[in-house]
C-alpha cells in the first residue's frame, strides 16, 4: 500500500522497542481495555522522552516484523486487537464517508443549518465534513485520504461502502454525479495498486485556485434574521466557479478543450469501464449511497441512480405528518415519500429513512404516533433508519419561532421516553444506524448534546428488562459462532410493492450473523423496467462480523462459514415456490463477481438467475 508523506515513521530504527510490545497485544486471550491498553504504552515508551507509540506505529511494525522474533504471521483478523475502534467494520464493510461540494439546494426547511461553507444541512465542525473541506471536497482526495487512514490503523480497505452525502444528490448536474463517482473509483484503484496520484491532483486544484487551505467565506447567515438565503449566498459565493464548471463541461464534451483530473465532467462510457475495472480491483466499492428527497424521486432518477452504482438511497422522511411538513416549510407532503419508497422499492433499493421528532409543531405523543405509522404503514417500512432528534443551530431559520416562544426543545427525560418506545417498536428487518446526529454540542444553540443517546437508551431498556431487537443491536461482532449454533429464521411483511421475505441465520440469543432482503413483487405491479418483469428481487445480502479481505478466511467468522450463499439458496426456492422465473438481484459494483459464481448472470442494471418453478417447492417457515 502507499505511504503517506505526512505519517512519517522509521519502523527499523524502533524494532528492540515493538516487537515486545506487539507480544503481549498479540497474545492477550482477547483485545486490551483502554485502560490496559494505555497501561501497556507507559511500559514501552517511545525513546528520548517522545511519548508513546501511535495505533498506526504498531500496525505498520506487525506488517514489517511478521512471524519474526516469536511474532505471529500478519492476519487481518487478528487486527482487531490493536485496533482501538474495531466497531467501524465489524458490520462486514468498511464504509468510508465522502461529501459533495457545497451547492444550492431545492428546501427551504427551518429545522436545517445553513453554513454556506458546506452543502446544505451539514456544518463545519463536523468530523466529515472537516475531511472534505481539508481536501477541497474533491472526491479523489477524500477517498485516498480515508483509506489511508483506514490502512494505517489496521482496517481492512477490501470491501468499501461508498456513501456520498452533502445536499440532495439528485439535485446536482448529472456530469458532476458521473464525475463524483469516476472519482471515487479512481482513488480506489489506485489505493489498491499502491498508486498516489494526491500531488497531481492538489496541483490541478492550486491551478484552478480551488484550494487555499482556508475556508472560502467567512460569510455567516443567522437564522434569527435570514436577510439572504443559504441558496441566494451559496450563488453569491460560488457563482464564478458554477459557471465556469459549465463552460469548462460544455467545452470538454466538443472536444474543444483538454480536461483536468478536477474538471467537474465525465461520460457514461467512461463511468462503466471504471465499474468494471472495479468489478475484480483490490479495493471493491460493494455499496453505493447516496441521499436524496423524496420529491426529487421520479422513474427517470431512480433509474439513473442505479446506472450510477447505487445499491442504497438514504432519504428525509423527517415527519408523516403533512401539518408539521407544512410548518416546517418542508417542501413536500407525505404523499410523495409513498411515491418515492414505492419506487425505490420496485428497482430493488435498501430505504435508508431519516426520520426527526421534536420537529416545529410536534410532541412527543405525535411523534410517537408517527413511528407507529413508520413501521405500521406498508407504504413506509424502511431497512434502515436515522432518528434524528430536532437540535437549534443557530444558522437555521427555526431560531425564529424558538425566540417567539413557539418552540422547545424536548427536555432530557422526554426524549429519553419518547427513544425508549421507538426502540421498543422497531422491527427486527430494520437497522437503527444512528440516533443523535454527530453535530457538536457547541453549535447547538438548544436542544440534546448527548452522544452517546443511543447507550442510554439501551441501558434503560435493560434496566426494564426489555432489549431491542433492531438489527444493529443483535450484531454478531466478533463473536465465533459455528454453523450448527445459528438457525435461519423466516419473516414476512406486506410492503407497497408486493410481500417482503426477511431470511436471517440467528443465534439462539437472536443475535444476527447474516440476512437477506427478498421482495416479491405483486402481479398486478408493473415493473419499473422490461428487464424486471417477472423477476423476485434480493435487495440485500449482509453477512455480519469482523470485515475480512477479500478470499481471506478466518476459523468461526460468520462472513466465512458459507452463510451468503446458503441464503441466496433459500431466497431462490422461496422465490420458486411462489412462481417466479427468474431472481434478480441489485448487486453493487464490486459484487457483481461474487454472484456470477453463484449462477447469476449480467443484465443492464441488475444480475439475473433462472428459476426451476416446477422442481420448486415452498419451505415455509413459522414466523417465530
């Protein structure tokens, strides 16, 4: 892998001083508390009175000094004892988080902050989004850096979920979106051949005058006045460089002009022969995000976000009350988020929903109701969700009705009620991904600072008694299961297009090694396009546990006892069973390998294996 010119450490020079402290991390029967940890760096201290040794120090002296000196061979799954954040790709990927540049943006919603230095409804101060700034919000740059960083402390940089934040998406030109994504694939490539093309494209920024170092404006918008809005500003400052990115598009596609790898253009062509290289690369993108509105989700978007790569939207509900989407000056009612799910659900997409209590007009009680109407409504039914509790920045034009009075935040234990239910009542197919937005307690003018929210949730629940049985709470981690420990579990919901088959190898606890989301489109549903017709849908397949290389194995890791295949197998007999010819599956860029050798075949947008419907039978299982 490449080195990093601002991580500068001679490995060789510390040899007598690491590999005995590598011994006793290694051979600890399980990974060091901090304090143990912390303990165990004042005994091996860096030479000279230079402090201790970095997460990345140790990593890099594993890789150098394997199987020397009594040192047990490098094995990635082994890594997790050094590692001091190993939750970040226990989930069996490893997600890696780039932002869109700063863009005007079709809302107007109070409740949202408006930094004209980010893209709308993101701030400065926070930790993804001082990652993109640093790097100009350039694409190549944010990836290269955050595999970097992933590489120096041990994590495993095979299995990348990409998930592109920053606005609404679907709002930017659709050069910029193929560009974006070009970009992103480019970094991995070349992170994964050892390739460091950082310089070159930090000289084409500098050229541009694209990267100062310093913010682009010191231009700040106070939502107890908003005398211009985030777009009118966000144009102001940028206006210049918008229109210099058309110009420089239309002048690249006449071939009029050479293109830089910074110009904000690519083509289609050009976008498929990256996806494809990407298909067998060493760093594989196996997950596309990106978020959206529902009101900019239209046939003609879905199907473009899918030739894109997307496997996944991650969408604002915010509210299913249409009052409290009207006060909040949302921009669209609950009538277009059931168009929107409906056909994200028809082409085959994971629905990542944010959804907010506290909103301007709401309670408690009517947010309650609102999560019962979340999960109880077929129209809705997300896989995964963010609950974000509504928090006053003072950018935002909410600082209005909360200086009038009309608003207030919910007190602590209030929201500690209100979390409490809704972890209660969300449904095991569901993942609650997050629970506080990480947005610094120091921008927040009111509102909850806790971080940690999600803990105390949890700890309340047990203290009742009571756990919840979300996915994300049920993870298996590093947990060793074998196969005659796990169970496949069966459940079936009714959801806007059809009936969805949630398939889950758990254990006898409940704790959850993998899953398959099938969908079983009604008859009476037109396909959203010819190639889906007849077709049953896999829209996820998720195996849990410590991320692995790619044909890597470790002894009783579930994403290494066969498990994905095994659901794959049942997913097709269901789908049999009940008539369908043929199973599609919506498989990411960096998967499409993975189900060629399971017996699927390329169609345009998706993957598709035939079904033996006259061999088939229905295993049914009881819901449990």
């Amino acid at each position: 892998m490449p080195g990093n010119s601002r991580y500068e450490f001679d490995v060789k020079a510390h040899r007598e001083r690491l590999i005995p402290l590598l011994k006793v991390i290694l051979k600890a029967r399980d990974r060091l508390s901090s304090r143990e940890h912390q303990q165990l760096m004042r005994r091996f201290p860096r030479p000279a009175g230079e402090g201790f040794y970095s997460l990345a120090n140790l990593v890099e002296a594993w890789r150098a000094f394997a199987g020397q000196d009594g040192l047990p061979e490098f094995d990635e799954a082994l890594l997790y004892k050094l590692r001091r954040k190993p939750v970040r790709t226990l989930s069996g990927v490893t997600p890696l988080t780039v932002l869109t540049k700063p863009f005007p943006c079709p809302g107007t919603c109070i409740f949202c902050p408006n930094d004209i230095r980010m893209p709308k409804s993101y701030l400065a101060d926070e930790p993804g989004a001082q990652r993109a700034e640093k790097n100009a919000f350039d694409p190549y740059l944010q990836t290269y850096m955050r595999l970097q960083t992933y590489h120096n402390l041990g994590h495993s940089t095979d299995k990348i979920e990409i998930i592109i934040l920053g606005g609404t998406w679907s709002f930017y030109p659709e050069t910029y979106q193929i560009w974006f994504v070009m970009r992103i694939l480019a970094a991995l490539h070349d992170f994964g051949q050892g390739i460091d093309r950082r310089a070159d494209v930090l000289a084409a920024l500098r050229e541009r005058s694209m990267f100062a170092g310093e913010p682009v404006s010191n231009v700040t918008i106070h939502g107890s006045q908003m005398t211009a809005s985030y777009n009118q500003t966000v144009q102001d400052i940028y206006a210049g460089e918008m229109y210099r990115s058309r110009g420089m598009a239309a002048e690249i596609a006449s071939g009029t002009r050479l293109r830089s790898v910074v110009d904000e253009y690519a083509t289609w062509d050009e976008l498929e022969a990256a996806q494809r290289e990407n298909e067998t690369a060493a760093c594989r993108a196996v997950g596309l995000v990106i978020e959206t509105r529902p009101d900019h989700i239209s046939e003609e978007e879905v199907i473009r976000v899918r030739r894109l790569g997307c496997t996944k939207v991650q969408i604002g509900f915010q509210s299913l009350n249409d009052r409290v989407l009207d006060m909040n000056e949302r921009g669209h009612d609950v009538a277009a988020t059931r168009r929107a799910v409906k056909l994200l659900r028809k082409a085959g997409f994971k629905i990542h929903a944010h959804w907010m209590p506290n909103l301007y007009g709401s309670s408690p009680r009517a947010d309650l109701d609102d999560y019962d109407r979340l999960f109880g409504d077929p129209d809705f039914r997300p896989d995964e969700l963010k609950i974000y509790p509504c928090s006053l920045i003072e950018s935002a034009e909410l600082m209005q009705p909360y200086q009038a009075g009309d608003w207030r935040p919910y007190t602590h234990d209030e929201l500690l009620d209100l979390l409490v239910h809704c972890f209660k009542r969300t449904p095991a197919y569901c993942r609650l991904t997050r629970v506080i937005r990480d947005i610094p307690g120091s921008d927040i003018v009111a509102g909850n600072k806790v971080t940690n929210f999600r803990q105390l949730v949890e700890r309340e629940l047990e203290r009742r008694g009571e756990r919840s049985v979300d996915i994300r709470a049920r993870e298996i981690g590093l947990k060793k299961v074998s196969e005659a420990e796990l169970r496949l579990d069966r459940m079936s919901y009714e959801s806007s297009v059809g009936e969805e088959i949630f398939l889950q190898f758990i254990t006898e606890e409940s704790d959850i090694a993998g899953f398959l989301r099938l969908s079983l489109p009604c008859a009476a549903e037109e396909p959203l396009t010819e190639e889906l017709r007849g077709a049953a849908m896999i829209r996820e397949v998720h195996v849990y546990g410590l991320a692995l290389g790619i044909g890597s194995a470790h002894s009783g890791r579930a994403q290494h006892v066969g498990l994905g295949s095994r659901l794959i197998e049942s997913a097709a007999e269901i789908a049999a069973a009940r008539g369908f010819r043929r199973l599609a599956v919506i498989s990411s860029i960096g998967t499409r390998a993975y189900y060629r050798k399971r017996g699927f075949r390329d169609g345009e947008l998706y993957q598709f294996r035939d079904l033996d419907v006259s061999a088939a039978q229905d295993l049914t299982v009881p819901l449990e």
